[in-house]
C-alpha cells in the first residue's frame, strides 16, 4: 500500500557520528535517546540501527537497537534502550551517555520486520519489545490516524511500561500480526495467533537475544 | 578505523587471549543459544519429513526421515557465529556431510538455495556446502535438536554466519545462477563470511 509515506529500501549507509540530542527516562530500567544523524536516511517503521563503542585500546562493542521514531521525523532517530544489568552497551547507553556526547551507529537495516501500511494490523510486545511497534504506532499517527491498528503490550509490572503516555488497547483482529519480545515471549504470543486464525505468512516476529 | 573514541568506555566484556583468534571482528562470546526465527517457529514431524536435492542435478533424490537415519552420520565440533553479534565456541552437533547428499544427486550447477519447512530460504555457492564444510544436523549436545533450533534438522554451515544454515531444513535446490534467499532479500548480506564482517548488503 503506497498511501503511507513511501520508504524504499536502499543499502544503509556506513559508520557515521552521531550526537545525542535529548535523553528521556521512560521507566526505571528504559531511557530513550534522540540521536542527530549527519547523513540520515529515511527507515521503514521496524527497522534497527547498529551502535558501536569503541575504547581507547581500540576494543570495540556493536549492539542492534530498534527504531521508535517515526521516519517523518527527517535528520534524527530515537533508539530506546533497556538496561540489562549484565550487558555492555546498554549500561554504558544508561550510566554514562548524557546530552552532547557522540556516538557511532550505522543503519537502518533489514526489511523484513517491517510495516510498509498494511492493514488491519495487531501489534503484540512485551517488554522493550514494544520498541519498534511504537514506530510503527508514531508513523500511523502522523500519516493515516484512521488507519485500524491495535496494541497488545503486555509488562510484568505497571512500572515498566515504556510509552506512558501512549494508550495500549487489546483486542483480537484479522489481519497482519507484529510481535516483538523474548523469545519464549514470541513463541507463546505467535501461537495464540495461529490459534485465532492468523495465516503463519502474516505473522512477522522479532526476538531479542541472549535474554529470555 | 576512524580514530572515534567512545567518551568513558572501557569495555568489559573482553576475550579470553587463548579465544581471541576465533571470534570474528564485532562478535562477542555467547554462552547460551539465542533463538532468531522470522515468523512463527514450524511444527514439522519426522513421519512427514523429507529431505530432498533438486534443481539442476544429474538425478533429483529424496530421504525419508528413516532412510536418512541409515546415511554416514559424524559429530562437527564447530564455532558457530550469528549476524546479530553473538558467537557461541565450542559447540557439538551431530548430522550427516552435505557432500554425501550432493553426491548422490551430481550436482551440475555452482550455486545452491537452502529451502525450509515454514517457507525459509537461503543462498550460497555451492562449493561452500563441499569438501566437508556443511552438514544437515538433527542433534546438538547429544540430544536431537530442539525444535526452536530447527529441529527435526536443520543445516550447519559453520563457517558463514549463522543465517546462512538453515532451520527445518527440507532441501537444496541446485541452480546456475545465484538467486538471493529470505534474508538476503531483505538487506543481508549476498555471503555473510562473518571473518570479513559481511552482514549488510554494502559490506
């Protein structure tokens, strides 16, 4: 469906700086960073971006973040970041990243997990997971608000929903299924949507690694 | 290298010396095994499956989950490398060469797509499936591969990155030409060999 802004996919660039522009604590364990992009491309809702520190020795650390802006948003992207106590990128994203710093990343990559407009469509997250939905979810708002979408989010605690401000309503449709999560996240989620009827072709996932 | 610094990291996770020689630039070493899976994860049964070698071949060919069981099987020790960043050393499989397949269908073209239960394809020359440099797998550890690790079987091709061996595995289809598979559709790598970083479509 080409009524929503059409994005094509083109190969992605390559490492670039970019500065952090705003940083906002969405839960205890969630901020997400503005990111001012010198040499933006324009991402399809789903799309990530590869981060890379690079210590003085020369050691280096790549991660993958989802987008949560909407591509609408020209020269800048937010990745939202969850905190994973042993990690090594998102702590260091957490305790010391502020406002000014400069990092690298590259992207937006891979075009599988993402919406190009079609419809009806029932977005399912859990945790961060709700992360590259929420781009989908902004890009909607700003492009065809009408549009039916649904979100079912699901969180352990009420402290841990990321997006407040944005209001998630559950409901079952036919359709397109996005779901984003862990792993065991995914495989439960993805087959309560076999079991309504969803056909396995129109139900596009995306797990997280390592944790589960 | 572009001399860029990352203010205040030092890097924590950093190899054993000893490892340091197999793990790929960008990777980092992964103790568990990360489950990636495009679309919901198949459910396919050995009394149904087969494994099949089509395409441009001297002679299409067919196992049954049984006479499959009666081909040569070894163990493949191997390090195994994912395009998301992780690298799991030192790890087991169990399965039968794919050069033991290929040569029973004679292979007459250069490249091959792996094709999956579930709709799952990927691409390769076919010379990266010969010489003992692949297998199709059904145990891990010992045990038979768990079915969210493409299990009753699914390829090893080590030496590429890991979405290049394919889960649920229900052929190779030999070609002439090399035609782009799920992911490399999808802005993945043409080759993924993970020691010279190919993960993206301009790497």
């Amino acid at each position: 469906m080409e009524r929503l802004t059409p994005v094509e996919q083109k190969a992605p660039g390559r490492w670039q700086v970019a500065t952090v522009a705003a940083i906002k604590p969405e839960t205890p364990q969630v901020k997400s960073f503005r990111l001012q992009v010198p040499m933006w491309m324009a991402h399809l809702p789903g799309q990530h971006y590869d981060v890379r520190l690079t210590a003085p020795d020369g050691y280096q650390a790549q991660r993958s973040y989802s987008i949560a802006s909407s591509p609408l948003e020209k020269g800048e992207i937010e990745l939202t970041i969850d905190r994973l106590a042993d990690g090594e990128v998102s702590p260091y994203f957490h305790d010391v990243v502020v406002e000014g710093d400069q990092v690298e990343v590259r992207g937006p990559f891979t075009s599988y997990f993402v919406w190009r407009g079609e419809s009806p469509v029932l977005l399912v997250g859990g945790g961060s997971g709700v992360v590259p939905l929420m781009c989908m979810m902004r890009h909607r708002r700003l492009t065809m608000p009408e549009l039916p979408m649904r979100l079912v989010y699901s969180v352990r605690k009420a402290d841990d929903v990321i997006y407040a401000d944005v209001i998630a309503e559950a409901g079952v449709d036919s359709g397109i299924g996005f779901v984003c999560g862990s792993n065991a996240f995914v495989e439960t989620a993805s087959q309560l949507l076999l079991d309504a009827g969803f056909d396995p072709q129109q139900i596009r996932t995306e797990r997280f690694g390592p944790t589960g | 290298m572009n001399g860029f610094i990352s203010r205040g990291f030092g890097g924590h996770r950093r190899v054993p010396e000893e490892l340091a020689d197999r793990l790929p630039p960008g990777q980092y070493v992964e103790s568990g095994f990360p489950v990636l899976t495009a679309g919901p994860t198949p459910k396919v049964d050995t009394a149904d499956w087969t494994f099949r070698v089509d395409g441009m071949v001297g002679q299409e060919r067919e196992w049954t989950w049984e006479e499959f069981g009666q081909l040569p099987f070894e163990d493949v020790p191997c390090d195994i490398h994912c395009v998301t960043k992780w690298s799991k050393l030192g790890t087991t499989f169990r399965g039968v060469p794919v050069d033991v397949l290929l040569d029973a269908a004679e292979p007459l073209g250069a490249y091959a797509v792996q094709y999956s239960y579930g709709g799952y394809t990927t691409n390769l020359p076919i010379e990266d499936l010969m010489d003992g440099k692949a297998w199709v797998v059904t145990e891990h550890e010992g045990e038979p591969l768990p079915r969210e690790h493409g299990g009753p079987a699914r390829m090893l091709v080590p030496h590429l990155y890991f979405w290049k061996s394919a889960k649920w595995v229900a052929g190779l289809r030999v070609m002439d030409h090399d035609e782009p598979g799920f992911w490399e559709e999808r802005g993945y790598h043409e080759y993924g060999d993970p020691w010279k970083e190919q993960r993206y479509w301009n790497d």
